[in-house]
C-alpha cells in the first residue's frame, strides 16, 4: 500500500480508484467532492450519474442529476446538508435536497454574462456556504474574473475582483471556501496564491509564496487547530515536465499559509503516490482527504497523451485515508 506524507500527516493511499461503482459505471472524471454530515460523500462527475452518493466505506447509496446537468464543475453543501452544484457550462449554481429534488436555480440556464464583464456568471468555477447564515458565495473564473455574494433565497447582494495580479484581482478564481469565522478563501489558480477576504469582499491576506497552481481548497477546525487544505495543478512545462516538487500535489497548510506537509513529490502520473490534477477537495471527521482529479479534460498542453478510447478512464477520485 502506497502512503504519502509524514508524522501526524501520514496518509495510505486507498488505491487506483476510490468508490466501488457497479460494473458498466463511469465517473469520465470526477470534478468535485463535498461532504455530508453524516460524511456521506458527494460526487460530482461528467459520467451517466452526475452526483454519485457513496458512504465513508465506497458503497453507493443513491444517485441523481440525470439529465439536469451540462458540465458538471463544483459543489459543496451546507449546514442543512442541501447541496449545491456549479453547473459551468450552464451557467448556474443549482440547489437540491440531498436527494436531488431541485429547489433553486441562480442565473439563466444557458444564457452566460458577457466574458469579463464583471456580472453574474460567466462560467463559473464553483460555490461556498457562509455556515453562520447560509449566504454564498460563487466564483466565476474561466470568463470572469469575480467572487459573486447571494443570500440564502438567491438574491444577489454584492460582487467582488477583477482581472490582474495586485491584492483583490483574479486570473481565474477556480475555487472557494469558508471557515467557521466567516472568511473566505478563493482559490486564484493562475496567479498561484490562496487569496482571504471578509464576507464583504475586503482582502485580509494570501497564501502564494509555497504554491503550485491551486485548484481547490478546504478548511477544516476539526483537529482542534485551522488546516488549509489545497489541491495543487502542475506548475512546470513541457521542459521540466519531470521537476520535482511543483505539483500535481495536495498541501497542508497552517492559519498562516505554512507548508505542514506536502503530498506528491513527483509530477503527473497515473501511479498510486502521484497526482493528474486535483480539481476539489474536502476532508472527512476523521481527517482522511477526498480528492476529485479531472483526469480526462486536464493534458498540460498536451504533455498527458489523450485518451482516444471513450470507454478508457484515467483515476479521477482519491482517498487518502490518515494514519494517526
């Protein structure tokens, strides 16, 4: 069994692929994981099931989404455990019942912002759930450059960022989360930072100096201490393709944007201790790391030969079970 990490971040790596599908079933890739509280484990996927429901073991207990969805990209859930997905290619976050009855669509199916406009949405990246009061918050990053705040019944409250690289700028918003506090987290992929704001879109700080691309990003209080945790794309190019220590990875990350671990030394591979791309995470009440991999869409400019055969698939979804 393969482990990755060191000390109290030890972690054994579940294997090729996580989750036991029924024979003939496919992720295609997995793009997002989000937790329960029950830590049932959501999984957002470009398959025949777009949300797959499994329990913390990998048994499968129940499936819906068919046929909502147009490109599946992120989801999260709040405190109720109703569950929110980013539909990128619709344009839309939508939230269900953790059954997948349908209770609320923001934005118009299909009918995108224009690109940079600044205005909700213009394929947006994924969803956070403030858990003091329930308002969201979206990140629209491929055609936008904005964190975009809702209340709980979806009105729109405020809008925040725009295109560049000083303090509250964006150059793709892949990912957001909260904290118990409040504070929001957005993952801004290509200027390799975690960037912190308030609830009203004021910057406080980032994380950047020790960082590879991320493309997700959870925080957990659970240990008895603030952890970030970050799912990281490669960093290199096709002349350092094999450089070490610049993604895909998985880092842990203290309140102040400290290194405690690294998970993944290598670069790209389909191999148990390596990575592909690291497209959501979340963290379960044990500690251990889901990770969703979008193995399919992600070749770093080619570097990652495509897969020609539709019924291949590449490892899209992780579990890295702690240790101690």
């Amino acid at each position: 069994m393969t482990t990755l990490g060191a000390g109290r971040f030890t972690y054994e790596v579940s294997g090729r692929n996580w989750g036991d599908l029924p024979e003939g079933w496919s992720f295609v890739e997995a793009t997002a994981v989000a937790l329960d509280s029950h830590d049932n484990v959501h999984v957002f996927n470009r398959g025949s099931h777009p949300m797959i429901v499994f329990d913390s073991s990998g048994n499968v207990i129940r499936t819906w989404g068919e046929g909502v969805f147009s490109n599946p990209h992120g989801v999260a859930i709040g405190p109720d455990d109703s569950v929110y997905c980013v539909d990128n290619g619709d344009h839309v976050v939508r939230k269900f019942t953790p059954d997948g009855k349908l209770l609320m669509t923001i934005g118009v199916p299909g009918k995108p912002a224009p690109p940079m406009s600044g205005d909700p949405f213009s394929t947006p990246t994924q969803v956070a759930i403030d858990q003091r009061n329930g308002d969201l918050f979206v990140s629209d990053g491929y055609q936008n450059a904005r964190v975009h705040k809702y209340s709980p019944d979806g009105r729109h409250l405020l809008s925040w960022g725009e295109s560049g690289t000083d303090e509250g700028h964006f150059s793709l918003p892949h990912n957001v989360t909260t904290d118990k506090d409040g504070w929001v987290y957005v993952a801004d992929r290509e200027n390799q930072r975690i960037q912190v704001f308030d609830s009203n879109g004021k910057f406080e700080e980032q994380f950047g100096l020790n960082l590879a691309r991320p493309g997700c990003v959870f925080v957990d209080y659970r240990s008895g201490e603030k952890l970030v945790y970050v799912g990281e794309f490669f960093a290199g190019f096709s002349s350092n393709s094999t450089g070490m220590r610049i993604g895909p990875r998985v880092s842990i990350l203290d309140a102040e944007g400290n290194a405690l671990a690294r998970l993944g030394d290598q670069t790209f591979g389909d191999e148990p201790g390596r990575f592909l791309s690291p497209h959501g995470i979340a963290v379960d009440s044990r500690g251990d790391i889901y990770v969703a991999e979008v193995s399919r869409t992600e070749n770093y400019g080619g570097l990652i030969p495509p897969l020609t055969d539709p019924k291949k698939e590449r490892r899209s979804l992780r579990k890295l079970v702690k240790k101690n």
